[in-house]
C-alpha cells in the first residue's frame, strides 16, 4: 500500500499551486490512517515543509514541587518526594508509602463548587495548563481559539472518584444514591474538556490513554497537529491521581511496586542491584506547544524546539518488557529519524527508568544497541528515583524535566543508588545521587506502558 501511495504523489511537485493544496487537505486526513513515516516522506517528495513545533509554556504539579519552580529546586537538589501515604489507612497494605503531591489545596485555585465537581487528577490537570499557560504569555483574547487546541492524556482517570462511589453504595441499603456527578467526574477525558471549557479554546480536543506512555502519545500527537498546519496552539500533558487503596492494592499483587516501607525515601532506586518495584506517584505537567512562527510574531519566549516524537510495541507481554528491549530500539531509531538527528547529537536521556528488575535493564539494553559507544558520552537518568512514577502524567513531567536541564545547564540525577548491577554496562554515566553540570543541546525521553506502548520524544534548543 506504501509503494502505490508513494507512486500516486509522486508526480505532485509539478501539480498546480491550487491542486497542491487539494491533494496536500486530502493526504493530511488520510495520513491518520497511514504510517507516519509515510506523510514525512510524501512532504519531502513534494517539497512541502512541516512546520516547526516549539515550547512556549510548562507547568507542573509533581512530588517535589507543586510549580515549576519548585520543581527545578527539587531536580537540582536530587530530592525524594516519597513517604507514608496520607490519602487513606494503608496500615495492611504491603506498600504503605507513594510519592504525594504535598500541601495541595485545590481551593487555593478553583471555587469550592468546582473542586466538589471535579476529581482530583482534573484538578491537577487545571492547575498545571493554567501555569503553562501563564509563563506562556499567550493573550487568550487575540489568540485564534478554534485553532487552539487541547490533548490530555491520564492512563487511570478518576479513580478516588470511582472508588469513593463503590464504597458508599456497598455501606449503604441498596438504594442507589450515586453523585449525579459521578460519570463527568471519573471518565478520562474531562482534563481535555475540563481546560477547553475553562478558556474557551474550540480546536482539535481528546484525551490518550496508553498507561504509563500516555502524556508523551498527546505530546506527539498535539505537535503533529502543528506540523500538519490543522493547529496553531495546542495546550498538552496528562495528570494522574492514583494513590488510592485500589491502585495500590493492584500493583502490589502484581509484584510491581517497592515494599521498603521501612526506607520509602531511597526505595525508588532504578538501577541499584536491590532495586525492587517502582514508587506510585501523583502530579501533573502542561506543555504550551506553538507553531514556530507564530510564536515568533509574537516575541514568545521559547523553551525548546520539539524535533521528533515515535510510538512502538513490544507485542510481547501486557505488563513486562520485551526482555531484549525490540519495541525501544525500533522507538529509537524512528524518534530520531524523525527528529533528523543522530545519536551523537543527543546529550541527555531522561528514562523510562522505574525501578523495576526487568524494565530498568531491558530499556539501557536497548539503549545500548542504538547508541553504542557513545552510552558513555551522553547522560543517562531516571527522574522518577525523584518524583517516583506518575504513570499517564510522567511523559509530560519528565519532558519538562528535560527542558529544564536544557535550560538551565543540569543533568538532574538518579538518586538512591547504592550497589552496582552486574548486568548493567558500567560504560553508562547513569548519573547517580547528585546533579551534574553539562550544557545541554538535545534532550531525549522515553516512557513506556502497560501493553507493550513504547514512546520517545525528542526536544532540541532552538
């Protein structure tokens, strides 16, 4: 099918101006069916340029800092943002320690009747697109709001919601008394509704749901609405708020979490030989993604230009990883491909890197294989050692944390490492317990989830 596509278009160069753009409106719909590397080499034969993608906001609501800057202090100072859960009695749990989000009161931001209305992850995911949009320095009365868009991403939704509904029919007498706001408040897509009715914006609106590679799917799907010239603004990230007795209780039997409730502050070590599971985390992160130009028309401040962004399976397991890591080192190689990059123009990776046994080696295998000797040149680190795993909402989190080591010259580090892994290459500069100095050119960012989704973005300074 490729091959008879390509064979249509390729005449197209000599085509018309006006039938150009038929064909070109035409080719951009159909391209949501057909691979991806197809519209790229279609451009490039047609000698159509996609536009370029920058980032002109962030926001963030994480572990380690409910604001962005607070954020940036926590990733220099290598912080832990893990201990004993206050959400509810987690005294008979196997793990009795996450990662919370701390002093949020969600009427320090929105009216009271809106917090009743909302669950907490649609709280978080207002709280973080209302910062972004901010340090934007968007006027939303001149912008074009039907070409402003919004895609959100959570991989659970509103789980307290859900929870808290369960258990109050099941104490009562049957009658069914259920909170008319019940359905609005848990379904996953109201982030992306949430932020579209708060600011009016009428443009392209979903949510992604692909577990823990959630936020960097709408990351890469909001700048290919950019590029493709159907969006001049799009408002992306995702929110999670999952530290609930269901959540824990699913992934502890899973065997996929940490039980050192003895240590909860070093127990999110990626790559220390006694790694055991990763830590459950909670937050946000907003990315204001804008058409270049039209960010410079308006003298934005621009954080980083978006080079590239690839999605994979694994086709191999629901929840472990491919053990040779295929479905990374073919998201490896496309990210790049499409960011129009080599491995020696990456400085920093930011991991998936969950403290898990299987994941943290499966994924620097990978790594290794595509990269090569240069895994001893670049920086190589695993944040959620810090924010511990924010599941839908760590692929916009670690993205912003990538932009910040861009912009501030870091590289934030894997904490809590204690004993080296005999099956990790020591060639790898894992970064380890304390930020290092390193100018930063190119960030690259993995997240993966449940279901063999595989995602990478790149981000490069303008």
């Amino acid at each position: 099918m490729q091959e008879n596509l390509l064979s249509i278009f390729q005449p197209l160069p000599s085509l018309s101006a006006d039938l150009k753009a038929v064909y070109t409106n035409w080719f951009q719909t159909v391209s949501y069916i057909c691979p991806s590397k197809l519209v790229k080499v279609w451009f490039s034969n047609s000698k159509i340029s996609m536009k370029r993608v920058v980032v002109t906001g962030i926001g963030a609501i994480t572990p380690i800092g409910n604001n962005v800057p607070a954020l940036l202090e926590g990733l220099q100072r290598g912080l832990s943002g893990a201990g004993p859960i206050t959400q509810f009695d987690a005294s008979l749990f196997k793990t009795q320690f996450a990662c919370e989000v701390k002093g949020f009161v969600p009427e320090d931001f929105m009216d009271r009747k809106e917090v009743r209305r909302v669950d907490r992850f649609t709280q978080f995911a207002l709280v973080t697109a209302d910062e972004a949009l901010k340090d934007s320095g968007l006027d939303l009365d001149k912008i074009n709001k039907q070409r402003t868009g919004v895609i959100w991403a959570s991989g659970i939704g509103g789980l307290h919601t859900l929870e808290r509904e369960i258990e109050d029919y099941v104490k009562g007498n049957g009658t069914p008394r259920h909170n008319p706001f019940l359905i609005p408040k848990m379904i996953t897509n109201m982030g992306a509704g949430m932020i579209s009715i708060q600011y009016g914006f009428m443009g392209i609106n979903y949510a992604t749901v692909s577990a823990c590679a959630s936020s960097s799917h709408a990351i890469i799907n909001a700048a290919d609405y950019i590029r493709l010239g159907k969006a001049d603004i799009m408002v992306t990230g995702g929110s999670e708020a999952t530290i609930a007795a269901t959540a824990v209780g699913g992934f502890t039997n899973m065997k996929a979490m940490s039980e050192r409730n003895n240590d909860p502050a070093t127990a999110s070590r990626p790559y220390d030989k006694d790694r055991d599971g990763f830590v459950l985390g909670e937050g946000g992160g907003a990315l204001i993604l804008e058409e270049y130009e039209h960010a410079k028309r308006r003298g934005a401040r621009i954080y980083a230009e978006y080079a590239g962004g690839a999605m994979t399976n694994d086709a191999y397991h629901i929840s472990a990883p491919h053990p040779e890591g295929i479905g990374v080192i073919n998201v490896l190689n496309l990210v790049l491909e499409d960011a129009g990059m080599t491995t020696a123009d990456i400085d920093y990776i930011n991991t998936h890197g969950t403290s898990t046994p299987l994941g943290d080696v499966a994924e620097l295998k990978a790594i290794s294989k595509v990269f090569g000797d240069l895994v001893s040149k670049i920086n190589v680190s695993a944040t959620k050692s810090m924010t511990g795993h924010l599941l839908g909402a760590a692929g916009a989190v670690e993205a912003i944390a990538g932009i910040l080591a861009m912009q501030h010259g870091f590289i934030p580090p894997t904490i809590n490492h204690f004993t080296d892994d005999p099956e990790i290459d020591p060639a790898f500069n894992l970064t380890f317990n304390e930020a290092q100095q390193r100018k930063v050119s190119a960030v690259l960012s993995n997240t993966f989830g449940f279901g063999g989704h595989n995602a990478s973005i790149v981000f490069k300074q303008v």
